[in-house]
C-alpha cells in the first residue's frame, strides 16, 4: 500500500501482514532502501536477507561466517551494502564490509575500529557514511576509498545519524548530549550541542525526521525522546519497560507526526507527537521487538526479533505467510 497521509485511524489499522520466521536467532538490523521496495536485515545466523517489500518476498540470502553481521545499512545502488563485523575485529581490523548482494562479493574493507560498530548510516547525497563503535570514536568513510575520511573521539557509546539533506549529522553521547556538526566543515567541531536533561543514561539510537525539524532517541533503558532540531527543547517523553539486555528502536513515520517503538513487554506502541498521545498498542507473539522501521515511501512498518514482520493497514484479511526465498548462496 503505498503512503497516503496519515491520521490516528490509518496508524491504529496497522496490523501484521506477513511474517518471516526462518531466522537463525536474534535479528541484528534491518534497514530500506530510500527510493526503491526493498529491506535487508542482517542476524544472529551471520547472513544477510534481501527482501521485496511490495510483495512480502525473500529475494536473496547470503552467509558471512568470518565477519559475521552486526549493523547494517543500503548504499545509493539497490544491491550495495555497508556491514559491520562481529567477528576477528581484533586479528583483522575489517570492522566494515561494503558488499555486494547480486554476486556477494566485498567489494571493500574499511579498518579502524578495534570494537564493534553499534551505529551505522549513510548519507542521503553523496557516497560519505558514518560508523560509531564501542571504541568510543565515530569515524567517517567515503564508499571510494579505503582510508578513513575523519576521526571523532568522544565519551561512551555514540550513536550517529544524517538529517534527510545531509548537511547536518548528529552524534548522541552519554548523559544525554546531542552535539551537531556541519558535514561540510565536521573538523571545527559541533556547531550546536543539546543536553537531555535528568538521563544519564547511554543512547542507543537516534533519528532525524524527514522534514528536519525532529529528532528521536532511545537509550539503553528504554526512554524515548522526541527534540526539537533546531533549538533542542525536549517536545516530549515515553518510558517503556525494561527489555533486560535487548536495546529497542523507535522510528518516525515518513510526515513526522507519529512515533513507534517496541517495549520491553513485547508490545508495540504509536504515539502523536503533534497533540502529544498514545494511539495505538498492538499486542505481538514474537517477543521483545529490538528492530523496527517504518518504510519511507509505504504505509507499512517492519518489526523484528527472532522473527521478522511486515505491518500493513489491517483490512480485514489474515496475515499472509511468507514465501521462500528465490536465491539463496552459501
């Protein structure tokens, strides 16, 4: 169904539309492609799956057993990725993989990190993207060239986003510091830095809306925040409940007025942010979602566990099962 304007009563219709339940363990990421119907998710098995999202089906799934999967993210062409690495950081330093899925072939190695990436996005306008690790250090890359780009070294675990020009990235820190750079002119350091008052909790992930003017965050004890992009007044607040080691994600809808996020009771949540509200709760039998994106172009969200699921507005059919996959290699 593709993305008509949104109300409360569209986003309390989202119901489950298809599910895919053949994961080996704990999906990692997922993430869409900005312009064509495609996801990919990287998972606990070490592969990674390329889905078509207009139709529900599993086109492609390759296995990475000496790096592993870990975050994941589309370049500009359909089937190029970025992926970090779970495995041998430390005996290779191939922390990042950019791959191809049409002949799953490396098509580069950018080394760097000496800890896990937590924190992966690429840039809407050019070939730069942006990695934070554990290491304590955002590093950023250009898809053409091996060496890294830039170096920032920060405290604790960073998390980085772009806002949906480009010219701007964010990095979120412990304590609840948002600092904002220029990507232009990153090296004269942030041009604006937000704080999170009374969180001193660790950020686990942060979002631009599409329109610029909202950012959302999630930290590790499952506090979800909404800020103001420009000025970084906190526009408002959620509390979910503890998911015991599994971080969730929350996610805009593409207008920017609705947020969603996973608990960690196993439900799933919409809120207006416009009029401050709850709009919807949705019961679900895959546990703690720790993956959840709403698709850019599509009145649809996916949410993912050990298993991965497909929201679409209910009408009145049951989910549909999930295809196999078409292609799969080794």
């Amino acid at each position: 169904m593709s993305l008509t304007e949104l109300d409360d009563g569209l986003v309390r219709r989202m119901a489950m539309g298809a599910v895919f339940s053949d994961f080996g363990g704990k999906i990692h990421s997922v993430g869409f492609h900005r312009t064509d119907d495609l996801l990919v998710t990287s998972s606990e098995d070490d592969s990674l799956r390329l889905f078509d999202i207009a139709n529900a089906k599993q086109l492609k799934i390759t296995y990475h057993k000496k790096h592993g999967t870990d975050r994941v993210c589309f370049t500009h062409h359909p089937s190029s990725l970025i992926c970090s690495s779970r495995y041998n950081l430390e005996s290779t330093g191939e922390s990042l993989r950019y791959l191809s899925m049409y002949d799953n072939r490396i098509l580069r190695y950018f080394k760097g990190h000496k800890d896990r990436v937590v924190s992966l996005c690429m840039s809407p306008i050019n070939d730069s993207f942006m990695s934070g690790s554990l290491d304590r250090s955002v590093r950023l890359w250009d898809l053409r060239v091996n060496a890294c780009q830039g170096i920032l070294h920060l405290r604790g675990r960073p998390a980085v986003a772009y806002d949906q020009q480009g010219l701007v990235f964010a990095i979120a820190m412990e304590g609840g510091a948002v600092k904002l750079f220029d990507s232009r002119c990153y090296d004269k350091g942030p041009f604006d830095t937000f704080l999170v008052g009374g969180d001193t909790a660790e950020v686990n992930d942060i979002k631009f809306s599409n329109d610029g003017k909202s950012m959302l965050l999630t930290t590790t004890n499952n506090n979800i925040y909404v800020l103001d992009a420009y000025c970084g007044e906190k526009k408002c607040g959620f509390s979910l409940e503890p998911s015991q080691g599994t971080p969730i994600e929350a996610t805009f809808t593409p207008d920017g007025k609705y947020v969603l996020s996973g608990s960690g009771d196993g439900t799933l949540h919409a809120w207006n942010i416009e009029n401050p509200s709850e709009v919807a709760r949705w019961e679900n039998n895959i546990g703690v979602v720790s993956c959840l994106k709403w698709a850019p172009r599509r009145a649809m969200f996916v949410a993912a566990s050990t298993v991965l699921t497909f929201w679409i507005p209910n009408d009145g059919e049951s989910p549909a099962p999930a295809d196999p996959p078409t292609d799969q290699q080794q």
